[in-house]
C-alpha cells in the first residue's frame, strides 16, 4: 500500500525495495496456515500474501536456519 501510495499520489518515479535478514514479518508468514487465521484479518492477510509467495519447494530444502531466513527474505523482495 505504500509503494501505491507513492507511485499513485506522490508521482514517485523509482522504487528500490529492500529486505533485511531475521524479517519478522517474512518470518511470520512462514507460520502454518491455522496460526496466520487467528491473527487480526488485515494481517492474516498480509502474511498469507507474503507466503503465497515463498517457493516452498526451496525452503525445504534448506536445512541451516540463517540460510532458510535469507532465502525467504530475497524471494519475498524479488516478489516485491
């Protein structure tokens, strides 16, 4: 909604999108489907948009934990 924000009304002609690694929101989105349901909808939402898209298949494949982490944050940034 920012990015929208910005583009739409502020006429802003660049955007440069960053991640950082330990993202508690890419984090949180990596939470199973029925722990994201009870989060208020707006977030759900959010979170559930973030997931949709994490490449799963390559996640699992990670097994070290800052390795899985970097991974989930720069494909959440390429999907930005």
């Amino acid at each position: 909604a920012s990015l929208q924000f910005a583009v739409h009304h502020l006429k802003v002609k660049v955007l440069l999108v960053l991640g950082h690694e330990m993202c508690g929101a890419v984090k949180a989105a990596m939470l199973p489907d029925e722990v994201l349901e009870k989060e208020p909808l707006q977030l759900a939402e959010a979170l559930q948009n973030i997931k949709s898209g994490l490449d799963q298949d390559r996640l699992k494949h990670l097994h070290d934990s800052r390795a899985h982490d970097r991974e989930a944050v720069t494909t959440n940034v390429k999907q930005q």
